[in-house]
C-alpha cells in the first residue's frame, strides 16, 4: 500500500482556514460566531454529565 503524498498548497491554506476567515468578518459576526461557539460548548458540557448527580 503506497502513501499518498498530500498537496503542500492545500496543507497551508488548510491551517490558516479558520484564521483567516475570521479576520476578514465584521466584529459582529465574530461576536455571533463566538457566542454560538460558547453556548454549545456550555450545552455539550452539561449533557456529558455524570448520571450520579
């Protein structure tokens, strides 16, 4: 079984994706995007509870 190599073009745009996304938005989005990151964060977190409690 041959490895593939992968594309190193699309390997460096593949970490600066989200980064650079987010720089060229708005300050509100960020904030509505980061907002709706936090809320399913915190709601992830409360169904991962232990049955116990």
């Amino acid at each position: 079984m041959k490895k593939q190599k992968k594309n190193a073009a699309a390997v460096a745009l593949g970490r600066k994706g989200g980064r650079n996304s987010r720089a060229n938005l708005p300050a509100e989005k960020r904030t509505a995007l980061a907002k709706k990151a936090a809320v399913a964060r915190w709601s992830a977190k409360k169904k991962a509870a232990p049955k116990g409690e």
